[in-house]
C-alpha cells in the first residue's frame, strides 16, 4: 500500500497540462497585448493623420489672408472653409464667425475645415491667450479628420495669426493721392534745421497759382521742398511767383496708395466719457458730435467723434505731453451710426488743435503727440474749385479757415482737406484731396510717424494650442 503510494506514475500528465495551461494564457496575453498595441498605433498612426490636416487648415487660413487687402477682408468679416475653397463673411461683435466650415477633401480619406474670426477685440481669447488693446489679431480655428482605420478621428487647434505692423503712409510732408491744389498769395512751405527734407506728393496733378514758395526761410534756415511725380502722373504746373520755378521733382517707382483705416476703434477704446459739457463745450455722447468756442483739454488717449467743430475761440489743448489720437467718424463708414451731415473736422476763426505757440521747437514736439484720422465723407468732395471759406464750408471733410493752426499728422484716405487763410500746420497731411489757399504756412518736422499700431500686412502665427476634439466653432 506504503509502496503504491510512493509509486510518481501518472504525475507528468497533470503537469504538462498546467504548464500548457499557463503557456495558453501567457500566448493569449500576447496576442492580447499585441493587439491593444496594434490599436493603440492604429489610433496614434490616426492621431498624427489628422493632426497633420488639422495643421494644413491653419496654413490654408494664413496663406488666404496672405493674399487680400484689408478691405478684402475688413476688420469686421471673417474667412470659413467652403465647398468653393473659402468664404468672407459678417463676423459677430465679439470677432466669432456664425457660418460653418465645410470640410475640404486633401485625399487618402484625410480632410481639413477652419474658421478664422474677425479682428479680435482686445479682452478677447484665443489659443489660451488674451489679446491686448493695439493689436491687429484674428484667431483660427481648425479642425482635422483621418477616416482611416479607426474611422473619423479628429483633431482641433487654434493658432493666433496678428498682422505685422505696416505703416498707413510714410509721412513724409504734404500728400494728396488724387490732386494737390495749392493757390494765391503767400503759401509757405518752410524747412528748418533739423527737418527732413520735405514732399509734396500725388498720382494726378499737383499744381501751384501765384506766390507759393516752397523753399520759405525758418530764420536764416532756407532749404526748398520737392515734389514726387508719380508714375503716369502729370508734370506740376507752376504760376506766378513760385520759388523755385521748377520745384525740385522726385520720380516715384510706385503710385501713392493711401489704405483704409483699419482696425476702426469701438466704443470700448475710446476716452469719449471724459468730455463734459458746458460753458463753450457743447457735447452729445449720443451723437458724438463736439462743438467747441472755448479750450477743451484732452488727456492721453483716443476720442471718436462724428463731427467735430471749433468755432470763434474753440480750442483743442493736450494734457502735458499726451498723446492723443482723435479719430473722426462718418455716416459713409458701414456701422459707423454717424448722422447724416457729419463725418467733418472744422476750424473757423479758432486758436487751433494742439497748439502750443511758442517756438519752432515747441510746435514739432507737439506735432509728435497728436494723430488725427478721418474716414471721410464724400458728400463733402466735389470738384469745385478751392474757394473762399463760407458760410457752409462745404469744400472738404477737413476743413481750417482763418487762424486754425495744427501740430499733427493728419491721414484721411477719402476726405478732402482745406487750408486757408491764415492757417499754420507743422506735422504731416495724407488725404485724397488736398487744397490750400491764401496765407497758409505748412513745415514737416522730424520724428513723426503715422500713430498706427498694426494694420493688416503680413500674418504670423504667435501662439498654438490644442482644443478638445468635441468641441464646436472656434470654442477651444
């Protein structure tokens, strides 16, 4: 009994099938393994497939605004993916964009869709990001699918595209991209040390009627401006008195192109809530209409009005070295608001805007603070002759008579701009039209510039990040 107890036959059958047991469940964890490892390269390998598209509907987007102007694309619309590459649309006021992308098919079962928004208001976010006041930035969101194997994976990023900061203009003295008019008795066009050399610049004519002296002393100082002739542009014309007869001319490679101004500051970055009214300041916040026969000072920062007029004493006074940029709205813009009539800057038998008296230096230092826009108001452009000032001072959008003396850079694409007698500017002008008449005195001095902080010149991505794949429009 002892010995068949002892007795091991028959022992390596139960053994071999627990050791084939565990080979079975080892191979089985393999199989397992290789498996989810199978999936789980299939889903990267489809990761990397969509993110890829994802990438390309980023490019696509900057590539597309790459290749319009502003007014292609205004501040306000906004660019989808469409079946026919892409479409502009109206934008929402916060900058989204309500229409949906479509995809566009890149092939080999991958695809890409984008919104890219409008220009972004500054407290706005995008790629995790808030966008500061001053920057001209549009946000893209874009999404990427792979119908590979797993099907429909899909990828979202969002990526900051903010236009390089391209100047309005050069400034570079006096231009009127359509004609400059400069007539009658004793207009002074003067250069002291220091300045640059000054222009006066157009694509059509620019002509001269007796007594423009365009090389006017400052002090001992005598330096003559030139004129810049743009291709196709007709030679100037001089009249009686012009010195020097010929002025100087400058060939220009290109012609003159004033663009749009752009971004349009909201109501959100303007300072208009500091101005109160009374005494010689009449107000309406409503209407943004300023009339002025007494000194309003302005701190730094930027106002908006629809009209704005100095009469008999009116003065604009800058806060001790402020800078100030004032932009003059018009019922012509789209959105604007501005009532019908308005979209005009007027000086009449005022101290002027910005002016400091006291020497040349004084009045260029000054010039360098002060940047006036104006969207202009074509009602206010015919082709009449320059006149003298009347009752309706109905000749331009800009308009300074009788000792409405400026230190400023003024740029006004589509406004015509009148000077006459008795008025004094030192800074720079760049409008569409631009007429001077009877006793006007005009310097260019150094160190100005266009007051522009980015306009929409070329685009580059300044921040990238990944949105949840679930999510919907240019939400991340």
């Amino acid at each position: 009994m002892i010995n068949r107890l002892r007795d091991e036959t028959g022992l390596g059958l139960p053994l071999a099938m627990g050791v084939l047991l565990i080979v079975m469940g080892l191979a089985a964890w393999s199989v397992s393994v290789a498996d989810q490892l199978h999936r789980s390269s299939e889903r990267d390998r489809g990761a990397k497939r969509a993110l890829g598209p994802a990438d390309a509907g980023v490019q696509r987007a900057a590539w597309r605004l790459a290749q319009t102007t502003p007014s292609a694309v205004s501040a306000t619309q906004c660019v989808v993916s469409s079946t026919t590459g892409d479409t502009v649309a109206t934008a929402s006021a916060n900058g989204s964009c309500p229409a949906a992308p479509v995809a566009t098919s890149m092939g080999n079962g991958s695809s890409y869709s984008y919104t890219v928004t409008g220009v972004l208001p500054p407290g706005a976010t995008c790629a995790g990001e808030t966008v500061a006041a001053g920057t001209y930035t549009r946000c893209v969101t874009a999404t990427g699918t792979s119908n590979g194997v797993p099907a429909n994976i899909t990828r979202r990023v969002q990526t900051r595209l903010r236009a390089t900061v391209v100047p309005l203009f050069p400034p570079v003295g006096v231009v009127g991209e359509d004609h400059v008019r400069i007539n009658n008795n004793d207009i002074n066009f003067r250069t002291c040390p220091g300045d640059p050399g000054g222009i006066v610049g157009s694509n059509g004519l620019v002509s001269t009627v007796n007594e423009v002296h365009f090389d006017a002393a400052c002090g001992p100082y005598r330096q003559s401006w030139s004129i810049s002739v743009a291709p196709g542009a007709p030679n100037p014309t001089y009249g009686g008195g012009t010195t020097p007869n010929p002025v100087p001319t400058v060939p220009r490679s290109q012609p003159w192109a004033l663009p749009d101004i752009a971004p349009w500051p909201t109501a959100a970055d303007d300072n208009n809530e500091s101005i109160v009214a009374g005494g010689g300041v009449v107000w309406s916040a409503a209407t943004r209409d300023l009339t002025l026969t007494t000194n309003l000072t302005l701190g730094a920062g930027t106002y908006v009005f629809c009209s704005l007029y100095l009469g008999n004493g009116g003065r604009i006074i800058l806060a001790g070295g402020a800078k100030v940029k004032i932009y003059i709205d018009s019922p012509t813009r789209p959105g604007s608001g501005c009532a019908a009539g308005t979209g005009f800057l007027r000086a009449q038998n005022s101290n002027g805007i910005n002016w400091p008296g006291g020497n040349d230096d004084a009045k260029a230092a000054a010039a360098r603070n002060l940047h006036i826009f104006a969207y202009g108001n074509m009602a206010y452009d015919d082709n009449s002759s320059l006149t003298q000032c009347g009752e309706s001072l109905a000749w331009g959008s800009i308009i300074l008579c009788r000792s409405g003396n400026v230190a400023g850079v003024l740029y006004a694409p589509n406004a015509r701009v009148f000077l006459n007698n008795g008025v004094e500017w030192v800074g720079a002008i760049a409008a569409w039209r631009v007429g001077m008449n009877n006793t006007v005195t005009f310097r260019f001095p150094s160190g100005l510039d266009d007051g522009t902080g980015g306009t929409a010149g070329a685009y580059q991505a300044v921040r990238w990040t990944e949105c949840p794949s679930t999510g919907t429009g240019t939400s991340c």
